[in-house]
C-alpha cells in the first residue's frame, strides 16, 4: 500500500475504470465491460468496478500510464463514445467525482499525469433490472472490440 | 414583516436538505429550520421480507456507512436467534465496524469540513473543496485519501467487499479472518497512527482561529447519549445505553437495547421527512439531545487505548462538563479515528481472533429483537418484529442523523441569529450556517431512508411569507 506521499515508482499499465450500477439496466454497462476485460487476463491491464468515481482511485490512477473510463451515459446517441479527459476547474462533490477532476487530483496530489479517455456506452434503461436494452447491448460489444483493438496497439 | 431566508439545497452533506430561516419585523432572525425533503421508507418495504435478508437489505439504505447497518441488523437478528454468538465473531464485526468508522470519519473530516478549516470559512466557494484543498495543502488531502482508503480496505479485505459486503450475517460472521489480512493490517497500522496524531497536532493548534464558530455552532446545553462498556469505556458496538446531561452528569444508564421505547420517543414535523426523536422523560421538544463522535466523548470516562487516552484528556479540558459547542464533533471525529486503530490493533491481538468459529446456527426463537451499534455519526437502532415463519411484519430503524434533527435544527437557528444579517444571504454566512450542519455530518439518504442527486437549498423569507433571497448549490 502507497504511504501518504508522492509515489516514487515509475507509472505503467493502463488502468480501466468502469463504473455505474449493475442492479439498474443499461447504467451496469462499465462494469459490465470491467468484468469482461478482467477475462481476458491481459499483460499490463489493470480493472476497477465502481458504482460512482471517488476521490480514492486518484492515487491508483497516479500508478498507471494511461487511464480508461467506461461509463454508461443517457446523453450518448447511438454509437460508442471516445473523448479524452481533460482536468476539470469545476467543485468537486467529496465522495463522488468527475473524471476530469480525478485527472486534476492524480496529477496535484501525486505528480502524475496518466494519458485519460472516457468510453461512454449509450444507455436508454436505468430500470431496476440486469438486463440490457438492444443498443447499450449492441456498443457494450462494440466497446470490448474497441477497447481490443486499442491494447493490442499498446 | 417578518421575512424567510431557505438555504436549499445544502451542500458538501450525505443527502438533499433545505433550510429556511425566518425574519421578524425588524429584519433580525427569528427562527430557522432544517428541512430534509427526501423520503425512502425502507421500514415499509422490509415487511414481508425473511428476517434474515435485513442486514443484506437495510444496508442498501446507504452507499456511505453499509457496514453500520449491517451491525445493526445482524444484532437485532442475533436477538430474534436469541443467540450468543461466537466471541470471535464479535471480534471481528467490532474491527470491521471501527474501520467503517475510521473511513468515514476520515470522509468527513479530510473532504467535507477541512477546507473550511485549512481555506477559511470566508474563501471563494470555487476553492472551498477537496481540489481547493488538494492545490493549497496536498499532503493534508493526501493523507486523508490514506486514511479513507486504508479503512475502506480493512473493510474488503475481512469482509470481502467495501460496499455492502454480505459477510455479517444473523448469528455470527460467514468467513474466519485471514491470517495474512491480520499480519497486512497489523503491518499498515502505525502509518494510519502516525498520520492522525499529526492532524490531531494541528487540529489543537488551530481550532483557537475558530472561537466564533466555536461559540456558535450549536453551542447549546443538551443532553447526549451513546453506548459505553462495563468499565465506562468507549464502545462502538457492544455495551449499553448511557445518557448524560450538560454537566456531563448520568441520567439514564446502563439501557438495554430492548428497553430504548421506554427512553425514546420520536415526533414528526410537518416541514420534514426526517424525525425528531427525542428523550422520552423530559418531552418534546425539551428532550433534546445529541448523538455521535462529541457524545461518545461526552458519555465515556476513559478511551480503553492509551494514545486516544492522552487526547481524551486533553479534550476534557475544553470543558468543565460535557463539551457543548458542536464545532468540535470535528476534534471528537479525529481523536476516535486514533481509537480506532488502537482498538482494531487490541483486537487483532486477541488470541482467538483467527478462530474458525465465526457463526452460531438457529432458527428464530424470538418474535422481536433490537439491535443497537455506534455508527460514524452515532446511536443506530434497529428494531424488528417477526411472524412464527420469519418473515417481517414490523420494522422501526432510528438513525445517528434522526437523533441529532434537534440539534441541527437548534444549531442552525443559533447560527443564523449570529451571522444573517438583512435580507441578502452574504456567502460567509451562508457557509457558516452549512457547516454547522457539516458539523453533524449528518446521512440523509440514511435517516429518511434518498433517493437520485441529493444537492442544499436556503431560502430568506420575510414576515409575510414573502422570499426575499434563495441560494441553491447543485453540488
């Protein structure tokens, strides 16, 4: 376990992140694609399943080269999103965060700047189910290809 | 014309609040009121239920503090098993309870109040947060990622997950500790230990910058009540009741979880979803008093670990009674995170602590149990009862935050008396009468058992009804 200080090893590996509620349809989508990347058992591929970002995997970021976000998200249209994270200015809401801010808090609180995309899955149903809907189903494949395709290139 | 000011929502808390404070004619404040205006009613929705879903169940009542209700729950099914269960399995669902404490404790302190204390209670609000905290005092916000984590994983590591972990269960515990967890967590414990005697060092350097705040963030007389040992010592999930009054002198003690109906009444207000229990022999609302990390304090003689037994001391000497200013649940929340690495370090060094008999076996043989443990922001009580089958047809939870609805509500009046001024919410006051709130720490989504975003709302209004200001923060 890291001391409170900067971390001194050199970061490697990505990292992925994917987060939202399993127990809520299309909203699992990140774990979901979390859970899948995990079999693939991947040199250099570290996973985190969350409900919510928090304040935490700053430090865990702060160890990788690059960290990837997979988040389910309503306002998505019909495909898989790529973007890059930038270090969000905006407040921060202490026991869930932003991406962007988890960005700015890796680099302020342990001198780390780790390269960060968010893969967002459109979603269409936050029911209380385990299901799917047709779409988000369709791009959670899509988004493994994706993300397969972008660490073979690594 | 008196005139109302709501504060809506409140902000850097566990939940969805709205304040509104109340002017009289001559513009002065008159009142102010806390309102909690989210409702769950998990009680509702457990009926039906097999008793031994409730820790699993009442746990999802919150994202925060899962484990208190697990302990909680398991208790209350402990007395419907009417069981003894396994001292090892005490053991362990003590280590796992005092982590969930420290964790959040640390939540509290590091993210939520400190860039009050570290950035001034005046500071731009764009800076008043953790990333504020994070550019202006890094290893400060540093070691409170520390000191979270390291309980959130004592927490996984025992009991196999960080949020609602299905590991305590009626009668016991379903898994043995590990010996390599106890040697890991044995092993991490200094530096948990060293990092809390230095903020309780500048904690005690500094909070003499906050006299005003001390002398107004709820600084009232009341009475405060939490679990304490046989010997007086401070408990977070054994013992039995103690209440005691302003002069720190005993009122109540030694209350079995089972009797709390004969001590504990609860009122509802119309303007909130959220109770107002209250002490039964002194009535509504003159039975008002406080739970949490400063009553824990207040009730206990001594600590029962020596370095929190040195900043107990110190503590006394706030006061010659209990310590009444709610602006030092802050002070009370550090030094009970020291005690709680103390108190797991004790337990890990139990000698039957790697027993593998962690469960006692039984069927209902009760209709009704109690189940009462410390959670980070006090008493948590949880009651049900039962049919010949199990299922439940009865359940009562009265929640750490629900006990404090009279403090916070009487702090926030003290508050805005002190610091409204005119018809205009100026942002220091506005931050102050939130950080009283913030003082409670109060679980929102726990106590109304919230739903979806859960923002603050204060709303200025004047003797006619008329709003006269209205802040709203969206996070």
């Amino acid at each position: 376990m890291k001391k409170s200080e900067p971390s001194e090893i050199a970061p490697r590996g990505t990292l992925i992140i994917g987060y939202g509620n399993a127990l809520r349809g299309d909203d699992g989508a990140g774990p979901c694609i979390v859970e899948w990347v995990e079999q693939q058992q991947w040199p250099d591929v570290t996973t985190l399943s969350a409900h919510q970002l928090f304040p935490e995997m700053a430090e865990q970021m702060a160890q990788h080269e690059r960290v990837i976000f997979v988040d389910a998200d309503a306002a998505t249209v019909d495909a898989v999103g790529l973007q890059p994270i930038v270090e969000a200015s905006d407040r921060l809401m202490a026991h869930r965060c932003s991406p962007g801010s988890l960005v700015r808090m890796a680099r302020e609180l342990y001198g780390a700047r780790p390269a960060a995309f968010l893969y967002t899955i459109p979603a269409r149903c936050f029911d209380v189910c385990t299901t799917f809907s047709p779409l988000t189903r369709n791009c959670v494949r899509d988004a493994c290809n994706a993300l397969t395709q972008l660490l073979a290139k690594s | 014309m008196s005139r109302t000011i709501v504060i809506d929502p409140v902000t850097r808390i566990e939940g969805h609040a709205k304040i509104t404070i109340y002017l009289n004619d001559e513009g002065n404040v008159r009142d102010a009121r806390f309102h909690v205006t989210q409702y769950r009613g998990f009680e509702k929705f457990c009926e039906g239920r097999p008793y031994t879903e409730m820790p699993a169940l009442t746990a999802r009542t919150c994202g925060i503090c899962p484990i208190s209700h697990l302990m909680a729950a398991s208790k209350a099914c402990d007395a419907i098993l009417a069981v003894r269960i396994p001292d090892t399995a005490v053991k362990l669902r003590k280590i796992v309870n005092l982590a969930q404490i420290i964790q959040s404790h640390a939540l509290s302190f590091f993210h939520l109040s400190s860039p009050d204390l570290l950035l001034g209670m005046d500071a731009p609000i764009e800076q008043r947060n953790i990333l504020g905290l994070a550019a202006s005092h890094p290893e400060m916000a540093r070691e409170g990622i520390w000191l979270r984590k390291f309980g959130q994983q004592i927490i996984e590591k025992i009991a196999g997950k960080r949020i609602h972990p299905a590991w305590t269960v009626p009668g016991g515990v379903s898994a043995p500790l590990a010996p390599e967890t106890r040697e890991w967590i044995l092993s991490q414990l200094p530096e948990g230990i060293r990092i809390i005697q230095r903020v309780l060092e500048w904690y005690k350097s500094a909070y003499g910058q906050f006299a005003d705040e001390i002398e107004y963030f709820a600084n009232f007389p009341s009475l405060f009540m939490g679990l304490v040992n046989e010997d007086d010592s401070l408990e977070h999930y054994d013992g039995a009741l103690r209440v005691v009054d302003d002069r720190r002198r005993i009122i109540a003690d030694r209350i079995p979880s089972a009797d709390y109906q004969d001590y504990i009444s609860e009122y509802v207000e119309p303007d909130s979803y959220l109770k107002s229990p209250f002490y039964k022999m002194m009535g509504y609302p003159e039975g008002i008093y406080r739970v949490g990390p400063l009553a824990r304090l207040n009730c206990a003689e001594r600590t029962g670990a020596p370095l929190s037994a040195v900043e107990l001391f110190a503590f006394r000497k706030l006061s010659k009674g209990a310590v009444l200013s709610s602006f030092h649940y802050h002070y009370a929340r550090l030094i009970e995170i020291l005690f709680g690495f103390e108190r797991i370090e004790q337990l890990l060094n139990e000698s039957d602590i790697l027993s593998e008999h962690v469960r006692a076996h039984a069927g209902p043989n009760r209709e009704e149990g109690v189940g009462i443990s410390e959670a980070p922001r006090g008493m948590l009580l949880h009651h049900y009862k039962v049919d010949r089958n199990g299922l439940i047809t009865w359940a009562n939870l009265i929640i750490a935050t629900g006990h404090n609805n009279l403090a916070m509500n009487r702090g926030i009046a003290q508050a805005a008396k002190h610091y409204v001024k005119g018809d205009k919410i100026k942002e220091g006051a506005l931050n102050r009468v939130e950080a009283v709130i913030r003082c409670y720490d109060p679980c929102l989504s726990c106590s109304t058992h919230a739903f979806g975003e859960m923002p603050m709302r204060v709303q200025l209004i004047g003797p006619e009804g008329t709003l006269l200001d209205e802040k709203i923060r969206t996070i």
